[in-house]
C-alpha cells in the first residue's frame, strides 16, 4: 500500500502535477478519517446504507440524491427533527451575526425542530473532504463488497469476511506481561 | 534492576515518597515493602456458596459480590462516622483505549474481585490484569492479554467496547472476551491454559458480560439482539472445556413460547433476547435467573406480532440442564426497546422468597424465585408515561390486552407503524440499564441507579428478515431532544414502595455498591459518592476527572478497608446518547483503577 502510494507520488513528481495529486490523495484520506473519527459510521455504517440502530434511522448515502452543496449543508446543520445532527460547531448560536442553517438559532430548536449536536465538531475543510468522500466513495455504489470493506477496515481483521467465501479460522493467540 | 526501578520511583513520586516515608530509597521497588508472593487458595464451589463468608473476611470472589446478586459487603470500617476521611489509596493506570470497529475508544465498565490481597480486573477488551493490593499500593503481577480482534467485534458492538469482568475458578481466572471467547488463565502465572470460541461475531453475537461459575460450569450470556440474532445462554464444563448446555432464549418451532411470535417472520432468524448482564444463582433449588433483552427488531413490533417470549424477560433455568423452569415478562411485544436483561437479586423477606428486578421500563419488580409468580411492582422513575401502571394482580402492564398481536400502551407515548414517532418516558435506555443494584439485607433496601429520561423514537418499519447477518435491525431508531439526569433511588423491599430518592445532574451509568450503612456510586462526570444507606443524603465525594461508568466494591488487605472502582467512560453513552447530556460532552476518554482508603 505504502509502496503504490510512492510509486503514484514519484509518477505524478516526473510528470509534474505534484501538488494537486498528492493533495487529493490526502484529501481523500481526510475524507474517510473524518468519516470514520465522527461517527458517520457509527449511523450510516462503513458502507453508508444507513437504516435503523441506536444513531436514529439513518438514511442511505448509497441512494442519496443529493448534491455536494446540500451534502455540505446537512453534515454542517443537522436536520432539524431527524437524528441526523449538525457537525460545525456554533451555527445554532442565538447572538451569531448570521444564522446560516434554516435561519435558525437555538431558541427556534425547540420540539420537532430540535437538531442535534454531534459529539465530534469538524472544521468546514473536514466537512467538505466527508462530503468529497461521500460522493465519490459511497454515494450510487451497489451493494457493500468485500473490495469496499478492506478499503475502509484494511485487511488485518476478520470484519470483512462476511464478504468472503466461508472460510475457517484459528482463535488469536493471547499474551501475558509479567 | 535495581537500579532502573529507583530510577522509576525517582521520576515518578520521589518528592511524594520523601514526604512520606523520608527513607524513600531504602526499600528495593515496587514490590520490595510487600510480603512475597502468596498462592491463592483455590475457588471451589463451597466458596462461592459462601461469598458473604468471603465477603466478611475482606474478599469479593463473584460478580455480584454474592451469587445470590446482591453486592453487599458487611465491611464496616468505613461508615457513616469514618467515610469523610475516605481518600485517594492508590490508582493504576490501565490499557484498552483502543477504537475498533464503529468505535473510537473501549471503557470501563467492569466489577473488581477480590482474593486474599490481589485484585483481578478486566479493561474494555478484555484484557486481565492481577494487582497486588498489599502494602497500600498496587503493583501488577500479570496482564493477559487477549488479543481481540477489534474491528470484527467492535463492528458489531450495538453500545462500546466494554468487558464487566472476570471470574474465579479452582486457579483459574475465566474471561470473556468481546469476539466471543471464554479463556482461562493460571491464576499465578497469568498463562493462557485454554480458550473457547463460544460466540461468533460473524452471526453478529460479541460477549461483554463476566462469567457466572455454577459447580463447574462457565456461564455466558451473549450481546446481539440490535443485529439479529438469536440470543441464548451457555454453560461450559470448565474441567472438560464442553458445552454442557445452551438455551436459546427464543423458542423455535414445537417448542413452548412459539405461540408467542404470531406473524409469518421466523422469530429464531432474528428475535433477539440477548442475555448480557451477569445472573445470579439460587443453590437451594438448584436455579439459575437470568435476564433477557428486547425482542429484534428493537422497536417496530408489528413486524413481530405476539408477546414474544422470552424477550424482555426474567428466565429461570435449571443449572444441571439449562431447561426453563419458569419466566416472568414484564413488557410484552415491546415497542420501546424496554429489555429485562438487568440482574435479578435473590433475597428473603419474611417467608417470601423474591428475585428482585429493576426494569428499563421505570418499574421494580418482586416475584417469587421458587416459580416466577408476580408479587409486586414500584416505579421507580419520576416520570412513566407509556403505562398507566403495572396491574397490581397480574404483573402486566395495565393497558395489555392478551387479545391484540400488537400492543400499543399508552398510544400517546407509543410509536407504531401508523404513528411514527412518538416521544416516551423513561426513554429507551431505562429507567435503569446494565448497572447494577444493591440490596441492604439488614435495612432491606434495595438502591437502584436511575436513569431519570425520556427520549424519541422513530419507527422505520422492517420489510423482511435481515438478509445478511451484522447489520443493525432495530426497526428504527432513538433521539434525544430531551435532557436527561439521574438517581439512586431506594425501595423497601417489606412493602414494596419508593424510600429515598437522591437526585444527580447526570444518569447513573456505573452502579451501587451497598455496604452496612452507606451506598456507593458514580456518575459519568467523574464523581464517586458515599450516600446515607438509610437518608440517602451525601456523606462523601470525590472528583476522579474520569467518566464512571462502572460499579464500586469493596475489599479488605491487610486489615484495612478499601473501596475500588474503575474509572473510564464506556458504553453506549458516549456515541448515541451524549446530546441528552451536552456537559458530558468534555469527557475524555480513560482507563484508570481507583482505590479509596481511610
């Protein structure tokens, strides 16, 4: 992995593009980081199907319609009345200048309206890279595969073999310190 | 050696150590002031039957402190009078904050034992750590470590990366592990002897609770109703390494209770049951009682018309087979994710002979362990809104009406297909969770750690059995528009009825510890309390500057008294519930051991 991401990296030097390759790769990076460290997973899952669970019924980001704009929206303002919460921290704020969700500060969240803040803020360059990565990653993909899940989890754990062929295992060998 | 461990001492404490001592470097290291090491005794049945013998003599050698469930140490050096000098022993600074899976971090959510001066304790992931507690520190013996797989298990861990501990057997510690396995380590050397694959997270099963020892049997309960699965409890002969017995806790075709699941979803593909949360055991009718979790879907229940036994039930198995001897439902076909998988504490009132259970769904309950027969139910919540009350004759929720296949209670605060969302109290996390109770056998109180809530739930409606395994299906899902606080709240198991309530800012997501005439507890935002056992009123706190979320207990070493608890947020709260509590917000995640002292 290291090896082919050099490899890219000295290809694209040679050829000159430098700076923009090696910075989508790293924006791409930020993307899943930050999908993974603010807990989209945790509601949309890896693979971005969303559905039911203790997040609230997350919608599928494989199906969605939506834009970047609009994704970019909904991660920084949440959706008022869904369990989908908002991700910059302060736009509800009631003694901002502006109000850029909905026209909405939090004495408007009351009720149906109210809107979630998520546990982990991010910045709006972090909530672009999870748009980004929403839209090239997940966003009209078929059914999760086994390629989908080792590029998220990596292939040093059993979590993708649902994927798999069955296939038969040993237990991990435990260690002790003493 | 010598050396490298003055060095260690000299960075570490040395202007502390002068203080105290002022020959801080006469002693030859961490273990140099305490005793050499001593062999345990091995734990036999006998012991454990006699816990509260152990109990008396400074030891804590089961889960519940007891098997009857009762966590209640007749330790009294610390009391009323003693405990505001309680103060900060020793602490030890533990691993297992790793992410995995949907998860960023593990926390603490174990139970300590205790024996003859060593504590055995578990982290998030299940590793084991043996601590001298002798000489008023502690020093690790051994951590075994068994290297789980996190992101396999931790992909289907509905609410964190938790481990509630360990148990002993003969010279064994016997674990469990999140991916599933039951291990036994040598006491002495911390050397894996054997391990068992008893779960599979492939099916979406993972194992947080700790073992129960009955005879020579391992119980195991299994986590998983969020994900489909069919939930069950196991026992393994621990000489053999054999499944004597698993009880599925959801009938299947020609079993009884299958009447229960009406519509044409198979309920063994996907009805839940899960069976997380230690049980306990009554040796004189040779009985095991345990808890059972919601039905799966979690919340969409017309998918699932019936009752929808034995979910959200406390079970009754026979120890030698597994075979149900009885069960008591207490939220039938439940729509609000209402699951009894909480402990069941055996004690004797009178003639009575009651298993005590403290609900999700806000109310206590006391049935008759000889046979599951309804005696009484308390609310133990300052606000139920989804029933009028539980019906004081039959045990069931007053607007249950045996001839619907799908129940709605009170329609107001119950979603449904129809009516997606509705808002309800105590919100789907309880009422009161996995934490668990204690019971004051001599003042016969019964404290209960709250979760003073309501949240909302919106229904999206199952369309067919999960197709594949290790996805969620729960039928919808939970939000938190309300703010949520917390309790211990105090019944008098004579007559049934609320005795003290003492209010906390934040949900009890840790447990109490009941000694002679105090409780202990925590809360989330790092305080560790002492409360009146019979006032309830505050007699001792302590900031630990860690998220609690694990119950106290007690020990005695050296002829002195100690209260340990581990201190780390874990759970569910962080990740799914957190907007109901914005403060909590702050926590950062630990992994610490705290040992108070007089």
């Amino acid at each position: 992995m290291m090896f082919r991401v050099n490899l890219a990296a000295t290809l694209v030097m040679a050829l000159g593009f430098l700076g923009s390759a090696q910075a989508e790769e790293s924006e791409a990076q930020l993307g899943r980081a930050t999908y993974a460290r603010a807990n989209c997973v945790g509601c949309h899952k890896w693979h971005g199907n969303g559905g039911g669970g203790y997040g609230g019924a997350a919608l599928s980001l494989r199906k969605t319609q939506l834009d970047r704009e609009q994704i970019v929206k909904t991660v920084t303002c949440g959706r008022p009345g869904t369990g989908m919460p908002s991700f910059l921290r302060g736009v509800y704020d009631d003694d901002a200048k502006e109000h850029p969700c909905y026209d909405f500060s939090q004495k408007d969240l009351t009720g149906d309206n109210h809107v979630a803040e998520a546990g982990t803020f991010l910045r709006p360059n972090e909530i672009e890279a999870v748009a980004d990565y929403v839209l090239k990653n997940i966003m009209g993909h078929g059914d999760p595969n086994l390629a989908e899940c080792v590029a998220f989890f990596g292939d040093t754990s059993r979590v993708c073999e649902i994927y798999k062929p069955k296939t038969s295992h040993q237990m991990p060998t435990p260690s002790t310190q003493n | 050696m010598k050396a490298r461990t003055l060095n260690l001492r000299l960075l570490a404490g040395a202007a502390l150590a002068c203080l105290i001592s002022g020959s801080a470097y006469a002693d030859g290291g961490p273990a140099a002031d305490k005793p050499a090491t001593v062999k345990s005794a091995d734990v036999t049945t006998e012991r454990l039957l006699n816990a509260n013998k152990e109990m008396a003599d400074g030891n804590w050698i089961t889960h519940h402190g007891n098997l009857w469930g009762q966590r209640y140490s007749p330790l009294a050096q610390i009391n009323k009078d003693t405990v505001k000098g309680l103060h900060v022993a020793w602490t030890m600074q533990l691993g297992g904050l790793e992410g995995g899976g949907i998860w960023s971090h593990g926390g603490l959510e174990g139970t300590p034992l205790a024996e003859n001066g060593y504590l055995y304790v578990t982290d998030g992931w299940g590793s084991v750590y043996k601590i001298d507690a002798r000489g008023g520190k502690g020093t690790l013996i051994w951590k075994m470590d068994p290297k789980t797989d996190h992101d396999w298990a931790g992909a289907v861990a509905c609410c964190g990366v938790d481990n509630r501990g360990a148990a002993l057997y003969k010279n064994l510690v016997i674990s469990h592990t999140l991916d599933g396995r039951l291990i036994a380590t040598d006491k002495e050397t911390g050397q894996v002897k054997w391990q068992r694959a008893v779960a599979n997270p492939d099916k979406g099963e993972v194992v947080t609770g700790a073992p129960l020892i009955v005879k020579n049997m391992a119980i195991t309960g299994v986590a998983g109703a969020e994900y489909g699965i069919r939930g069950w409890i196991a026992a393994t002969d621990l000489d053999t390494q054999k499944e004597v017995w698993r009880t599925y806790t959801i009938p299947t075709k020609g079993e009884a209770g299958i009447e229960s699941w009406k519509g044409a979803n198979s309920a063994e593909v996907a009805g839940g049951g899960s069976t997380w949360v230690t049980g306990s055991y009554d040796a004189a009718n040779n009985t095991i009682v345990w808890g059972v979790g919601n039905p799966g879907p979690d919340w969409d229940n017309a998918f699932r018309p019936g009752d929808n036994l034995y979910t959200d039930s406390s079970l009754a198995v026979d120890a030698d087979t597994g075979k149900i001897k009885w069960h008591f439902q207490h939220t039938p076909n439940d729509p609000y994710d209402y699951d009894s998988v909480g402990e069941n504490v055996l004690v004797d009132v009178g003639d009575k002979k009651l298993a005590l259970h403290a609900n999700r769904n806000g109310f206590g309950y006391a049935v008759d362990r000889t046979d599951g027969k309804f005696e009484w139910a308390t609310a133990f919540v300052k606000k139920v809104t989804w029933t009028k009350g539980i019906n004081p004759k039959t045990g069931k929720p007053e607007e249950y009406d045996a001839g619907k296949d799908v129940q709605t209670y009170l329609a107001a605060a119950t979603p449904t297909r129809d009516k997606a969302l509705a808002d309800f109290c105590p919100g789907n996390m309880g009422g009161k969770n996995w934490p668990p109770t204690s019971y004051n056998p001599e003042l016969k109180l019964w404290y209960i750690p709250v979760i003073e809530s309501c949240n909302r739930v919106t229904i999206a409606p199952e369309k067919a059995l999960p197709a594949k395994s290790r996805e969620f299906f729960t039928g919808g899902g939970p939000s938190q528009p309300f703010r949520i606080t917390g309790s211990v709240t105090a019944i008098d198991v004579t007559t049934g009825k609320v005795a003290g309530k003492f209010e906390t800012k934040f949900p009890n997501l840790g447990g109490t510890l009941a000694t002679k005439d105090l409780v202990f507890s925590g809360e989330p935002s790092g305080e560790v309390f002492a409360l009146d056992g019979k006032t309830l009123e505050k007699l001792w706190g302590f900031n630990t500057g860690g998220g609690v979320s694990a119950p106290p207990m007690t020990f005695q070493v050296d002829g002195k008294q100690y209260v340990a608890i581990l201190v780390g947020l874990g759970g569910a709260w962080d990740k799914w519930f957190i907007d109901s509590t914005p403060e909590l917000k702050t926590m950062q995640p630990g992994s610490m051991l705290y040992v108070f002292g007089l």
